[in-house]
C-alpha cells in the first residue's frame, strides 16, 4: 500500500514517475537524455523475487546472472516445499554461498509456514513490508529495499546502501567522494516520493560512468 496510491509495475507506470521526479529535479531530465529511460527492474515476487535478490547481494552483475540462471533453471517453479527439503550444499554447488544458501532455504521455509506472504507485503505500507522482510533470516535493509522497488514496485524505495547507486549519486552531484550510506537519505530528500526512479537513473549512470572509464582510463 503506497502512500500516494501509486505503483511502479509497467514501463508506462515508469515514464509517468519519471517526469514526476524530473519534474523535482532538472538533473535527472539530463540524465534521461543522456541515457534514456531507465530499466524497468520488475522482478516477480514471492521466493522466486527474493530469491533472486539474495543471489545477486555482494558480486558484480555479471556474475549475479550467470550464477542466477543456474539457481533459476533448478529451482523453478519456486516451490516452498521442494525448496525446503534442498541442502545447502546444493545449492552452494549452483555457485552460491553456503550464507546465501541458507538464506534462500530459510526464506522458502519462512514462505511455506506463511511468515513470508508476498500478498500480505502488497497491502502494507513501506516501513511496515521493509520491517517484515528484513525479520527474515539473513535479509538486512539492501534486500527489502530491492524488494519493495522490484517485487513490490514501490515508487521511493531508496536502497541506500547500493554500491552502484551511491557512486551513480557521486557522479550526479559531483561530490569529491563517494557518499557514506549514512548521509543517503539526506542527500535524497528533495526526491521524495520518487526515490525509487532515482535509483534507476542513477544505476544507469553508474554504468555510463564505467564504460566512459573504460573507453578512457586516463579520464
């Protein structure tokens, strides 16, 4: 249940927030033409959603989807059950951490016994759904944070503590350092209730700025 009764969940529900927030904030209409519209990043909910979430926490993209279509071609179709009585060595084999593997197995668990009901998340408020996700065995804020954007399509969740957003958030305000998780939510204020749109802008241009590096290191 979003406060201003609104849902990111389509790539018209996209555009719609994204003049909102540029609407906010001159910078991000720059960014838009520079590199566009943001994806998307709609994830399904339920196991399936967190699961996902939990392969791709601490590594890099790319190594998030390589190890991602291997715990997806195994475990669909995201059964509780079936994943429940899974050890974490297999798992682990998939290319996941023993901690991950836990986490998943726990979460499967937590799904089946009906502590972890995606329909139930829908209905609650930001704070209350971050509150009910991170009481799940190995979930801290970045997790519920990628939850509520992707899986729940909360338009100002702020993962704060996101390497990438953060160093996209360097570059958009050319701060001389990368800011701390600490000052995140201040520095976005200004954006609310469109943080979310925010996140995605600012993991394009952290891209943008990689590539840009890459094609000139000496920048």
């Amino acid at each position: 249940m979003q406060a201003n009764g609104f849902a990111i969940n389509t790539i018209g529900d996209l555009e719609r927030a994204a003049q909102m927030l540029i609407g906010r904030d001159e910078r991000f209409g720059v960014l838009h033409e520079r590199n566009g519209l943001p994806p998307l990043r709609a994830r399904p909910g339920g196991l399936e959603g967190l699961a996902w979430i939990v392969t791709g926490q601490l590594i890099s993209a790319k190594a998030a989807v390589a190890i991602w279509r291997r715990v997806s071609a195994t475990l669909s179709p995201f059964d509780a059950s079936e994943v429940c009585a899974m050890a974490e060595t297999e798992l682990a084999a998939l290319g996941l951490t023993r901690a991950k593997a836990r986490t998943i197995i726990a979460a499967a668990k937590a799904e089946r016994d009906g502590a972890f009901d995606h329909a139930a998340l829908c209905k609650m408020d930001d704070a209350a759904a971050s509150s009910a996700l991170m009481s799940l065995k190995g979930i801290g804020r970045w997790s519920a944070d990628i939850y509520l954007l992707s899986c729940l399509g909360r338009p100002d969740a702020w993962p704060a503590g996101d390497l990438a957003v953060r160093s996209g958030l360097h570059g958009l305000l050319g701060l001389e350092t990368l800011p701390p998780v600490a000052a995140m939510d201040a520095l976005a204020e200004g954006w609310r209730p469109w943080r979310a749109v925010a996140a995605r802008y600012l993991w394009e241009q952290h891209v943008s700025m990689r590539q840009a590096k890459a094609a000139d290191p000496a920048a």
